[in-house]
C-alpha cells in the first residue's frame, strides 16, 4: 500500500511508521514544518532512509491535499494531545484536532482514498460510567482536550455516512514506550528517579488506566486497517487489565531498585471535575475483528522503556515540568 501517516514524527507516529515500513508499505511521513527540518523522532529512526517525508501543516489544507495525492491509506494522529496544555488554549486544540481532522478527510475525499483510520483517544469516554468501557459508551468532554477528539470523531463519522468515505475511528487507551514525552505519567516518574529527584512530583494517584505498549498499538493500527468489518465503527485498543497511578509509580519504583515518596502537587493535577477517574478497554472488538493480540506485559514494556530513557536522557529537559 501507499500510505500517508500525519503526525508522523510524533510518539506513536514514529512508531506506526517504523511498522508500516517492516510490513513492506510504501510510507509517506507527514511531519509538522519547523525552520529547523526537523522530522522529529524520524530523525531518530533507523528506517528513515526508507520513508518520504513531507513537510506541512495539518491545519492548512493545502498541504495535506498534496501530501494525500496518490495515497491509498491514511493514519491520521497529527493533534494536539497534552491535556494541561488545553487548560491553556483551548483555541489551538479546536485549530489542530477538529479543522485539522476536517482537512484530512476532505482532502481523502477528493483524492479517492481508499481507507482511513482517524485516532481518537480513550478520554473522550471521561470518567467510566461502567467498567470495562466498550465503544458504546456515552463520550463526555471533560478537558478540552477530550473536547475537541469528540468533535473530530463525530466528524469523521459524518463523512462515512454523508459521502461514505471509508473511514474507522481508531480509539487507544494509554500508550507508553519509548520516544513518549516528558509530560506523560510513565516517563515523568522515570525521568525523575534517574535524575536523582525526590520525593517524586506526581498528579492525582487514584486514577485507574491501561496501558498498552507503544509497538503493540502500532500493530494494532495495521489490523484495524486490514479488517473489512471496521469501516465506519469505533474500535477500542486497549488490554482489559488496570492499574492504579500510586500502584504504577510503585512498580516503577520497584523495576529501577529506587524508592522514592511521592508529593502530589497542584501542577500536575487537573481541576476536580476534569479528572478521568477511571479509563479501562474492553477490547472485545478488537480481538473478534483481528488477529492482534499485545505481546507486552506492562512490567516488560516499563523496563524497555526505562532502558530507552537511560540512554536518551540527554534530550529531555529533566528539571522542568512538561505542560
């Protein structure tokens, strides 16, 4: 296939990329522009060599059109994603994630795209209603963030049944692994501990989460791609199992040989009625629509990623806290 990921330089993107290139696609990464060219984690792939890069905008739809010509499939995760920072300007996440989406899929439109899989996020469900969540579960939006996924979702869904563009809603729960930002709960308290800090500066440490291994989403994406029986649904990515952020932060305590106390502070925490109590898949449908199955246990996938940070230290900012 001929595919076109937006986003491409981010954390799962450059992941989804690397993927695309061992299954034998031809890959064209769309990378957000910069004056510096930098293809961000591409630069970093060792497969880069066999991927076209594009440089744009996903909020210019002029861009994206010729990014998209002569494309069979797209997987769009370019947006905005970190949740503190759309406390700060919302605008920007309405900018990036709806007209961005918008963008992509009108430009699929006109240039004939035979499959797209738009990624959603598990916060769009808010706080669960009932555990686990399935993809008929009411979405809330209790961030701006969330906000703006569930607009773009319901836009997406709007070109499937208006112009029947064969689009699929890709919706992961949490993603960890390497290249993941700072601003994340996994790589936050890592970075931490192997800086030397304490006590350890965390969010709210009740929440419930399920994490799923950066590669395993990947894949994930390409079976959802192949299947037939998904095009115009929703579909979860997830592994039915939970954990609790105190219990997470012990365990990576644990995997490194450091304790440390935790501090919650104001910073990292979101206002009350914003905070996602409780976020875990039922990927049932998943699993009845694929072959995909996660190969990485959760204490397997942190010491992976522990081992990456160790050796890329250097390119984060360990001293302050990532909005």
């Amino acid at each position: 296939m001929r595919v076109l990921v937006t986003g491409a330089g981010g954390f799962i993107g450059s992941h989804l990329v690397e993927a695309c290139v061992e299954a034998g696609h031809h890959v064209r990464a769309f990378v957000h522009y910069n004056s510096k060219n930098s293809w961000g984690w591409l630069d970093e792939c060792p497969c880069k060599r066999d991927v076209e890069v594009v440089a744009g905008d996903v909020r210019d739809y002029d861009s994206v059109h010729r990014a998209l010509q002569n494309c069979d499939t797209v997987f769009h995760l370019a947006a905005l994603i970190g949740i503190p920072y759309s406390y700060v300007s919302p605008l920007a996440y309405v900018r990036t994630n709806i007209e961005g989406t918008y963008n992509v899929l009108e430009a699929a439109r006109v240039n004939g795209v035979s499959r797209i899989c738009v990624t959603s996020t598990s916060e769009t469900y808010g706080t669960a209603q009932y555990v686990p969540i399935d993809e008929n579960h009411p979405v809330v939006g209790q961030s701006p963030y969330s906000a703006t996924k569930i607009g773009a979702d319901q836009l997406a869904v709007s070109y499937y049944r208006s112009f029947g563009l064969p689009v699929t809603i890709v919706r992961p729960f949490n993603t960890y692994g390497p290249r993941q930002s700072a601003r994340a709960i996994i790589p936050s308290i890592v970075i931490q501990i192997l800086n030397g800090q304490a006590p350890i500066r965390v969010g709210n440490l009740s929440p419930l989460r399920d994490f799923t291994y950066v590669r395993d989403t990947a894949n994930a994406f390409l079976e959802i791609n192949n299947s037939e029986v998904l095009r115009g649904e929703v579909v979860n990515i997830g592994t039915n199992k939970q954990i609790s952020m105190r219990h997470l932060a012990e365990l990576i305590m644990g995997i490194i040989g450091e304790h440390r106390e935790l501090e919650v502070t104001d910073e990292r925490t979101r206002p009350p009625a914003s905070e996602v109590d409780s976020l875990v898949c039922d990927n049932s449908k998943l699993l009845r629509a694929t072959n995909w199955r996660p190969t990485h246990r959760l204490e397997q996938g942190i010491g992976e990623t522990i081992h990456w940070i160790r050796c890329n230290m250097h390119v984060f900012k360990s001293g302050i806290y990532n909005v």
